[in-house]
C-alpha cells in the first residue's frame, strides 16, 4: 500500500445531495475553511445540477466564485454532467472536473437521461476538450460494484469503460460503489484490472458503507495502487438516484485509521469532527463517525 494517500473531501457535494434541509451558503463557507485549514488535498464544492432537481447544490456556482481568488493548497473540484456544467464550471473557476457514467443503464437512466454507452461517448468528449485546455479531470465509473436496480454488474463490462477511458488518454480514474455493495476482493480484482490495463492511471475509491464494508473496501483499493479516496465528513451521503441511499466512509474515520500506521498524520482530524458535530446539530441526527462518537486513538 502507498503512504502517498491523498483525501477528497465529497461532503459537500454527496454528502449534502440527498438532505432535504439546505444548508445555508455562508455556513457552507465556514465549513470549507475549516476543512482547507485541515489540510485535505481536494474539496468538492458542489455539483452543476439543475437547482430544481438538487437545491441543495443551487449555491455550486457562488462557492466557487468566493474562492475564485483565494490562495491555498487544497484543489476545489466540482462534479459536471453534461457540457452545460462544464461551461458553468469554467465561467466560476472550477480547479478539477469531475464526471462519469454508470456501469448500469438503469442508474444512468435515473442519473442523466442516457444510456451507458451513449453517455459515455458524451463524457469522453467533454473530458477530452477539457484536458485540452489544460484543465484537471477525473472520470469515475458509478455502480461498478453493483446497482441497487440491476444488483450484480459485470466486471468485465467496468473494466471495459475504463479501458475506453485509457485509450482515449484519460487516465484519472475513479470507480464508485453508488450503492454500497463493494466486497473486498470484488474491489482487489477490478483495481488490479484497471492498472493490467496500464500501470501509469492513478486510480480513486469512493465507497459507500451500505452493508458496513466502506473502510474495508478502501484498504483493499489501496493495495491495490488506488492513490485517492473519497470521503465525506461524519459519513454523509448518498446517491438520491440509487435505490437505497447510503453514507460514504467518514474522513474522520478513514484519516484516523491511517494514522494508526503513519499515514497523513499532516491532517487535522479535530478539525474535521467538529464540523461533523455542527452536521450532527443541523440534521437534528446523529452521524456515522466512529471517531466523533468513541474518540481518537492518540498514540
């Protein structure tokens, strides 16, 4: 396993998507800084979403523009769908893009509209003309482990989209447990498979904890050469297009169990809790953090 681990903080694209109590804008704000002081390595603001559909995400656009000229080291990226996101995301000053297709044609029906294939052929596109300008992208393959609708996906068929990826020379991959029902050696096999398929991608997790195997599943992704992990602050989130709407593995959790071995003790995990305990005190809930409920571990 690589001790160069880097965290993308999703909580405020996943982990906000599917409440229906919108977090105001500036609190927002106040979370972000916290989370730059932090020491995270990348920040999803939000994502471009028709403000109807998700108005949780209808302030992406003025995060973004609020950070426009701030100077820090952590990359603020945000999640497009489409060519019209794209366009708004480069009129904000979105760092990295982030976008990807559903391994089930059903999800993606639900998701974007469009098949599989046909959304991907849109995607590549659009990543595409956006490496071109110099621009950060990252692909994702959503569902890979499985879909709430269809249940089992082929893994040849992921492996397939990520070769298509490949050979159209983008190499920032991500596969996304959607609905929660990654195994540990389901997700060894399909990193493994995806750096068979060329050793130099850089490959993310993003695990949700439907049947409590989030963690696990991000050690297994490690081992096998996935550098990025994406995770939300008190394990919010969930995909509202899915059937069941899961949490994604905590930061909190995730940074405190590499910390056990020496690995990113750099970030700052109070941080990071204390916002999960306003989270906590906004949705009137408790949140799915082991650490805010049981404590850290300080040796």
């Amino acid at each position: 396993m690589t001790k160069n681990i880097k965290i993308h903080e999703v909580g405020l694209r996943d982990g906000l998507q599917n409440e229906s109590k919108i977090v105001p804008t500036e609190k927002k704000i106040e979370w972000i800084d916290k989370i730059i002081k932090s020491n995270v390595d990348i920040i999803q603001l939000g994502s471009f979403v028709h403000p109807v559909k998700m108005p949780q995400m209808a302030d992406t656009d003025a995060l973004f523009e609020h950070y426009k000229n701030s100077k820090h080291n952590t990359i603020l990226s945000g999640l497009i769908l489409n060519e019209k996101g794209m366009e708004r995301g480069l009129n904000c000053g979105v760092e990295m893009f982030c976008m990807g297709v559903s391994a089930s044609n059903t999800h993606s029906k639900k998701n974007t509209g469009m098949e599989t294939m046909e959304a991907l052929e849109r995607i590549i596109k659009i990543a595409q003309e956006l490496q071109s300008i110099g621009k950060k992208v990252q692909v994702s393959v959503q569902s890979a482990f499985g879909c709430g609708f269809e249940g089992k996906i082929e893994e040849k068929f992921v492996l397939e989209i990520a070769k298509k990826y490949i050979d159209n020379g983008i190499m920032n991959i991500s596969l996304a447990d959607t609905s929660g029902h990654a195994y540990p050696e389901q997700v060894q096999r399909l990193f493994a498979g995806i750096k068979s398929i060329n050793e130099d991608t850089t490959l993310t997790a993003h695990f949700h904890n439907t049947y409590g195997l989030g963690l696990t599943n991000c050690y297994y992704a490690m081992k096998e050469g996935a550098e990025y992990l994406e995770t939300a602050f008190g394990g919010l989130g969930g995909c509202p297009f899915t059937k069941l709407a899961a949490g994604n593995v905590s930061t909190e959790d995730l940074v405190h169990s590499l910390n056990r071995n020496n690995i990113r003790r750099d970030i700052n995990i109070d941080i990071i809790a204390e916002i999960t305990k306003e989270a906590e005190e906004i949705f009137e809930r408790k949140m799915q953090s082991y650490v805010v409920s049981a404590g850290q571990l300080k040796y």
